[in-house]
C-alpha cells in the first residue's frame, strides 16, 4: 500500500500552499486539495460530517474504503490529500483503513482563521451558490465544510448568540483538541509533523524537514517555494480589538478543559496562544 499523507488542520490554515509544495517537490506524489467533484474519490465534507457528530463510523468507513479503493488506482507512489475534512469527520474511521497513514499538523493563528473563515462564509451566503449546504437528520440546515454546531462544545452557548467570528473560534478549538486526542490516543506523534502556517511553509529547511521526516523522495536537491493562493482580500480580514474582546468573551464561557491544550506545545510557543492560556487558568474551578 502506497504512502498516505492527511493534514489535521481548520479551513484557511494553508492547506492549498501545502498542496503546491508537495507537488513542487515531492517525486511521484499524487496531491488532492478538497475532493467535491473528484469522481471515484469521496468527499469527507457534508453528511460525513453530520456522520461524525452522531457516531455512524460505519457510514464513514465505507466511504474512506472507497477513497483507499480510489488511491490504489492512482499511479504515483505517494498521496496527499490536504484537506480539512479530516479532524471534522475521517478522523473517527481513518486507521481502520490507513493504519499506516502519516499526518501534517498545521497550526494558523486562530483568530485569523476565524475572520478569514466567516469571511468566505458570508462571501458564499452573498453569492447564492448551489451545494453550500445540506439537510441533517436535525431537520436543520448545515454548512457544507463545517461543523453541524450541535457537537457538545456549541452547547455551552446559547443558540444563536455566537457572532460568526465566534462561531468559527469555537469550531477551531474542538478541531484542535481532537487533533490532539487523535494523536495521544493512538500514539500517532512520531507520524505527525506539526508546522504553524504561514513562517513555516515559507521556509525552505523546514519544509525539507518536513520531507524528511515523511521518507519522501524529491524531485531535486532544493526546495522549489510554494505561491500563496486562495487569498481573502480585503481589509475587513485585518484581526482588530473588537475581534479580540469577542474572543475572550467566547473563552470566558468555555470550561478550562477545551482550553488545557493550549499550556503545552505545540501551542503554547506562539504569542496568540497566552490569550487561551490566561482564560485556561481563569476557568479552572480553583482560580473562582
């Protein structure tokens, strides 16, 4: 079985970069972004997300023994899928069919994650394009490439009150504890190399390294750059005080337990993250 490569990342974490710089440099690699409309190649956005939230592994392993089915036919040696639908739904059933996958972590501020993310989101909404959103088993209406909003996390606020920025802080610390939990769990470190988008993926030794460690043959001796791609334009993308004090106001409702991860690393070396070590602290029951 060939080389399988996933990322545990959110949406606007560099993921399209990531793709450009497997394709760049890594020999006989087949890269896929955001399967949709791949035909034979199922895409884990959607009701595989609802999936997830109401435990039908079943439902995501026939899906992902369809995409190994998929992969086996390619005819690179290696494959990359780079998608954020990984942490929202394939985590729960991935190792039963890629017992052997290997991972990228890729970590963004999460503030500029959530502007960016509500951002494409109202931008979707303006266009009224087709396929952006589905029907649960809820009854409800859900975004395609995100998560369902009755996972227990969302349950410690009152529906509707989340801004959208908020909204999407909220889902980008539940995909981050469960990308821990994956790894600790199943003992996955040592097939996990983790990068904070964008320093790293910028960096050409790093990004060597990170070649290295997945055992992966390159096309030549340097590293070819990623271009940046999938921008957002526009100043309203700009993180200001008014998104920072939503933020701690959406930290101040959550129990210290979804916010522990970010005491130790890889979290705590970057400057955003003492904003949710602060409110970590502030939340245990002993510091009331």
């Amino acid at each position: 079985m060939k080389p399988v490569i996933f990322t545990l990342a959110s949406a606007r974490s560099g993921t399209l970069f990531l793709r450009d710089l497997f394709r760049k440099n890594v020999r006989d690699c087949v890269c896929r972004h955001e399967p949709f409309f791949d035909w034979g190649n199922p895409t884990m956005f959607g009701p595989a997300i609802y999936d997830a939230y109401a435990g039908r592994r079943d439902r995501l392993r026939a899906r992902l023994i369809k995409k190994q089915d998929y992969i086996e036919r390619l005819p690179g040696r290696v494959y990359l899928e780079s998608s954020h639908a990984f942490l929202k739904s394939a985590y729960l059933a991935a190792l039963d069919v890629f017992p052997d996958l290997r991972l990228v972590h890729l970590i963004r501020d999460p503030l500029k994650v959530a502007k960016s993310e509500a951002y494409r989101h109202q931008w979707r909404l303006r266009l009224r394009a087709p396929f952006h959103f589905y029907r649960g088993d809820d009854g409800a209406r859900h975004f395609y490439w995100s998560l369902t909003g009755n996972e227990d996390i969302f349950g410690h606020f009152a529906r509707g009150r989340l801004s959208l920025f908020q909204w999407y802080l909220v889902q980008w610390i539940e995909l981050e504890n469960r990308a821990m939990e994956f790894l600790e769990r199943h003992q996955l470190h040592d097939r996990c190399f983790t990068m904070h988008s964008p320093s790293d993926l910028n960096h050409p030794e790093t990004v060597r390294c990170l070649f290295e460690f997945l055992g992966l043959a390159l096309k030549q001796s340097r590293i070819v750059a990623g271009r940046p791609r999938n921008k957002s334009l526009g100043p309203s993308l700009v993180v200001n005080r008014a998104d920072e004090e939503q933020c701690v106001a959406m930290l101040e409702q959550l129990p210290a337990r979804y916010l522990s991860i970010f005491q130790r690393e890889p979290y705590a070396q970057f400057a955003w993250s003492q904003l949710f070590r602060e409110q970590e602290e502030a939340a245990k029951p002993s510091a009331r």
